[in-house]
C-alpha cells in the first residue's frame, strides 16, 4: 500500500466512485464495479516512463469480476 500523494489521489477516487454508485442506488457489484474502473482508469492513464505503482483490480479484488 503506498503513502504518497499519488496513493491519496487513488483513495479518493475510489471512494468517490464507491459513493457515488452508492448514492445512485446501485446494487453492491455494481459500486464494485465502479470503483475497479476508477482505480483503473487511474492506474492506465499515467504518462509513459513513470512506475505501475498500483495493481489494477486492488481496490475491489476478484469477487467483483
């Protein structure tokens, strides 16, 4: 688990996803759902040459497939 600003700014996506799929009303697979696209989208968008810090799928583990 890191500690560092880019470890923060996955949180708070991830939190934000899982709040606002839970706000919407979505069903538990679907929040997870969410959150694992937002830890994704995070993860895959860093520019080129900077270290894969953070595992895709981390946040909401196999289940949620």
């Amino acid at each position: 688990m890191g500690h560092d600003v880019d470890a923060a700014l996955l949180a708070t996506l991830v939190v934000g996803a899982l709040r606002r799929a839970r706000r919407a009303g979505e069903d538990l697979a679907e929040q997870a759902r969410q959150a694992d696209q937002a830890n994704r989208s995070a993860v895959w968008s860093q520019p080129p040459g900077l270290p894969r810090q953070h595992l895709p799928g981390a946040v909401a583990g196999p289940a949620a497939r």
